[in-house]
C-alpha cells in the first residue's frame, strides 16, 4: 500500500481547511471567511484500496503579532517538514503579496516536492487562470501545477492521483475508518468556535477560545458544557447578545452540527467568561491545547 502525509500550506483563507474536508469527504476542520480560523494541527485521514494519504491542515502562515500566532507559525511549519509532500494552496482570487512571499521563502529551503494548487477557479475567467499559472510556475520549480475549486470539487479526483504517484510503499498508519487524528471533545470545541466566528461581527475572531469543561451523561443524555473565552467585557456582551439572542442561536447551531455528527441528542450549555489577555499567557495556550 503507497501511504504518506501530505501538509497544506497557505496564507490565511486560501482555503486549506475547505480542501482538507473535500479530500476526506467529511468535515473536520472548521471554516470560515475571517482569517486565522484554523489554530492547531489537523490530520485528515483518506484511505483508499490501494492507499492511506494523509493530510495536515495548518493554520494559516503569516506574520505573527503576539504569542498565539507566532505559535501558529511554528506548527504551520512543524508541519511541512518531515512531510512526502507540501500542497501551497492559493487563493486565485487575490493578488499576489508579501504574504505569499513570506510563505515561498520558508518553503525554498525544502527539499520536499511542493504542487502548487490554484484555487477558487469557480471564481475566475479561463484567461485569468492560465495567466496566474504562468505566473505562479517563474515563483518556484513545482512539482506539480493543479487549478482546483476546493468548493466546488473541481480537479480534486485528479489531484488525489497524482498525489499517490508521490507516495512511497508503506504501512497503514490509521484504521481504514478513522478520519481524523483528535479527540471528540476538539471537534465539538472547534464547532462552538465557527459558530461563534460566523455569527458574530469582525471584532471577536481572534480573540475567542472554547474549552470543553465538562462532558458526561446524565439518564442517557449526552450533557456538555463549553465556556467561550474572551478578552474583553464588550466582547462578552457581543457574544452574550440581546436578552441572550446570540449565545443562544450559538448554542443551536452548534448543537444540530454535534448531533448530526455523534448521531445522538445533546444537552449543550455554552457560556462566556472574560480572560484578559489570554493569547499572551502560554500556560493558558497550554490548556487550550494550542501548544504541548
Ligand atoms: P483557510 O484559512 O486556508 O483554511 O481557508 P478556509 O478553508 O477556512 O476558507 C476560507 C474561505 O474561502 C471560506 O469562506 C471558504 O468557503 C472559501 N473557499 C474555500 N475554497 C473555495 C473555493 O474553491 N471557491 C470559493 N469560491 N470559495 C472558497
Ligand atoms: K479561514
Ligand atoms: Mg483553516
């Protein structure tokens, strides 16, 4: 059997974590449209008759600002070392910046062969793709040049192809069922997370964290209780909303998601408290789970 890891890497929103669950044909890495979504590691696991790929989500890589994203960066390249293979995914989308100058130079020192994946085609002209791959190919010797829409699943079939041509004989690293690498208990964190992203204005993203505090079973029932960290009082209103309209719409998608994903009723109670400064404090990040 040909197996392998494969990390994607990318500035942030490029649309790693949409690809990830394309390839998998599930969902495990969360997304949204603000960047820096995607904090930790994830592997997603695909395992075909002939072959295990297994691909590493990475949070985004850009330049740091404080603790939390500087650790991003350490595990978005953690990541694309000891890999068979780096998927520099693109947004087609966007011009060309400093960002992606950042991410083509931290790759340069690699000798692992990289594809350039080009996505959101669904978005552009014929004209406008053939023009960003000619561009794209003087930036860097690839191995492999992929137009894709991760949305859309456009190319994705040939992607995963040619990918296993780079993959070396080798032994099954996980059971043929399992998707992913982490716990239940980070995948219901991560999901209250994208709710919370989606639902609320441009100001809380980076600075909210979920934290499981208690998961058990009380006649049957699945109880869970989240508490959604944030680092400012303003920041506890938003999320708290109107006579407690947001919290609780949070709440509600939450819940259908979890269900539809454990396949069985929950009990969810989420509430808010106020960390000051907790990106800052490693022992904080430690507990969360962003850093060993
Ligand atoms: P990441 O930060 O690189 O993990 O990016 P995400 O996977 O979270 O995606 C960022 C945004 O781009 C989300 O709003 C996605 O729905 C969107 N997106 C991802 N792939 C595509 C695509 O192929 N086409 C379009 N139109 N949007 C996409
Ligand atoms: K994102
Ligand atoms: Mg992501």
């Amino acid at each position: 059997m040909k197996s392998g890891f494969i990390a994607l890497v990318g500035r942030p929103n490029a649309g790693k974590s949409t690809l990830l669950n394309a390839l998998i044909q599930q969902k495990v890495a969360i997304i949204s449209p603000k960047p820096q979504t995607t904090r930790n590691q994830i592997r997603g696991i695909r395992t075909d008759e002939d072959s295990q790929l297994i691909f590493v989500d990475t949070p985004g890589i850009h330049k740091p600002h404080h603790e939390l994203g500087a650790q991003m960066n350490k595990e978005a390249f953690a990541a694309a070392s000891g890999v068979d293979c780096i998927y520099l995914l693109v947004d087609g989308s966007v011009p060309f910046g400093s960002g992606d100058e950042f991410v083509l130079a931290s790759l340069k020192e690699k000798k692992i062969p990289v594809f350039l994946i080009l996505n959101k085609i669904d978005l552009l002209s014929r004209d406008k793709i053939m023009d960003l791959l000619i561009e794209w190919s003087k930036r860097h010797d690839f191995a492999e040049i992929f137009p894709i829409s991760a949305k859309e699943n456009t190319n994705l079939a040939e992607l995963i192809t040619i990918t296993k041509t780079y993959m070396e004989d080798g032994i099954q690293y996980y059971p043929e069922d399992q998707v992913c690498d982490y716990p239940e208990q980070f995948i219901i964190s991560e999901l209250i997370r994208e709710k919370v992203l989606l639902l609320t204005e441009e100001e809380i993203p980076h600075s909210v964290a979920v934290v499981i505090e208690r998961m058990g079973r009380k006649k049957g029932k699945l109880l869970i209780n989240a508490m959604i960290l944030v680092e400012r009082n303003s920041q506890k209103g938003i999320i708290i909303g109107k006579q407690g309209s947001m919290i609780k719409e949070i709440g509600t998608q939450a819940r259908k998601e979890i269900e539809g994903i454990l396949g069985e009723t929950i009990y969810l109670e989420c509430f808010v408290r106020v960390e000051k400064d907790w990106r800052n404090r490693k022992s904080k990040l430690q507990q969360l789970g962003y850093i060993q």
